[in-house]
C-alpha cells in the first residue's frame, strides 16, 4: 500500500517503519484484536503525512525552477481499453507496472480507500474508521476509485 | 454479466494481480521489514526492566545475608566486651607487626618497672 502510494520502495519502508514503531510505542497494551485496525489507521496518516510534505517539496522546488517530473506519466504509458492490443499476451510485469501507474494517478484518498476496500478486505466501516471519515464518504471514494481505473485499464487481465 | 458483477470481477482481478506481487516480494525487502519489525519492538517502553527488578531483589537478599554472617561471627554481638575492641584494631593506623607483639611490649615494659 505504502509504495503503491509512494512508488518509492525505500520510501515505503520508512512509512511501515514509523507506523510500526507508533503502533509499538502507543497501543503495545491494547488488545491485540485492536493491533489490525490501528496499524491501517496508522499507515494511512503516515501515508498521507508523506504526502503533504512532497506537496510542499513539489512546491518549493517548483518555485525555485528545480522541479523535475521523472515520474509524470502520458497517455502512452496506457493502453488504450477500445483497441486490441498488438501484444495480446501481456505478460504480468507490464500488466503490475500499468495497475501501479493507474493507481498512482487516482487521488490520494481514493487511492487509500481502494487499496483498503479492494485489496485489505475491509469492510466500509473499518476502511471509515481507518481513514476517520464516514461510510458514506468511503463508498462515493470506492466508487470513483473503481470507475477512473475501469476507464484507464479497461478489460484488464493480469 | 451485470454492471456489478462486471465491477467485481475487474476489482478480483486487480486484487489477483496485486496479491501476485506481494508472493513475489524480494529477499532484500523481507529482510528490511523483518529487520523493521524488530527496530519497532525494540522501543517498546518499559517501565521498569525486568532484569533490573529481579537484580535488585538478588542485591537485597545478598546484603542481608552478608550482614548476618558478620554479625554472627564468632558469636560476637555489637555489645560483646571483644567487639569494640576488634574495631579499634582494625581502624588504628599502627602497623600490624607492632599490634601482634604487643603482649611483649607490654611485658617489656612490666618488667622495666620491676628493675
């Protein structure tokens, strides 16, 4: 989740690690059922804190003329879903390698709720509580979720 | 297939494609999130080390026991007529060869008053 987020594996590693050493430092005497919900809670704000903080670099650097978009992707790097592919076979790094780069271009939120909902499992109301928004917010992020990769990926087969 | 069903089915196979990647993780990066585990249960707080309680229990018994030796030596008690001298041997800055003659010189010096 976290270098799906980032797309930065040592990036990601550092997330885990602080949301490891929270959970540690902060909730070693709660219950472990508990451990789960509030380690998902945990990475999301770290994952977010991130966020900001490459927002506000991103600005810094854009004002000072140093930005530099290695990682911007163009509508190439996406097959179109109405045309058959010349390469019917699509083997699985190129397909994980598009299923990133869709899921990267999603908005940070509904980037969370999918990975959450989708590939964590949780119900609506754990993805809510872990992202502390309500239910109804977690559907409509689902939703767009879903419908933006639908559009980007069309029929995808891994 | 229904709109829904077709939904599910892309989301399973997203899922399908994503849990593929987590199997393949490489060594490099278990080994780091092993090693981050183990950094993060490291600072676990503790209020008080187990060690530390257990040590200071073994200090009190062995102080206590170590006094009782000394007070029980030769059956001496703090108000036996010998303890209070025993002490004053031991913290006198005389050197020990004159403390061990010392019956002589005593007796050196009774007879000096004799003569």
């Amino acid at each position: 989740m976290a270098l799906v987020a980032t797309g930065n594996r040592d990036e990601a590693l550092d997330i885990i690690q602080d949301a490891m050493i929270k959970l540690v430092k902060n909730y070693a005497g709660r219950p472990e059922e508990e451990w789960p919900p509030l380690f998902y809670r945990i990475v999301q704000s770290t994952i977010r804190d991130w966020y900001r903080r490459q927002q506000v670099r991103s600005r810094v650097m854009s004002f000072m003329g140093l930005d530099k978009n290695e990682d911007e992707f163009t509508l190439e790097d996406f097959p179109d879903p109405g045309v058959p592919q010349a390469d019917e076979a699509m083997n699985n790094t190129q397909a994980a390698r598009l299923l990133d780069r869709a899921l990267h271009r999603l908005p940070l939120r509904q980037q969370q709720v999918f990975m959450l909902r989708a590939w964590e499992g949780q119900s609506t109301a754990e993805t809510a509580q872990a992202m502390r928004c309500t239910e109804g917010t977690v559907k409509t992020h689902y939703s767009r979720a879903v419908h933006t990769l639908r559009e980007i990926l069309g029929d995808y087969r891994p | 297939m229904s709109q829904i069903d077709q939904e599910k089915a892309f989301v399973s196979r997203l899922k399908q494609s994503l849990d593929q990647r987590l199997d393949e993780l490489d060594d490099e990066t278990a080994t780091q999130l092993y090693a981050a585990r183990q950094k993060a249960l490291r600072s676990l707080p503790q209020s008080r080390p187990r060690w530390l309680a257990v040590g200071g229990w073994s200090a009190a018994a062995v102080s206590l026991l170590l006094v009782m030796v000394l007070w029980n030596t030769d059956g001496q008690s703090p108000d036996s007529p010998g303890f209070i001298e025993d002490l004053e041997l031991l913290s006198t800055n005389e050197d020990i060869e004159f403390i061990e003659d010392l019956d002589f010189y005593l007796w050196l010096d009774d007879e000096q008053q004799v003569v």
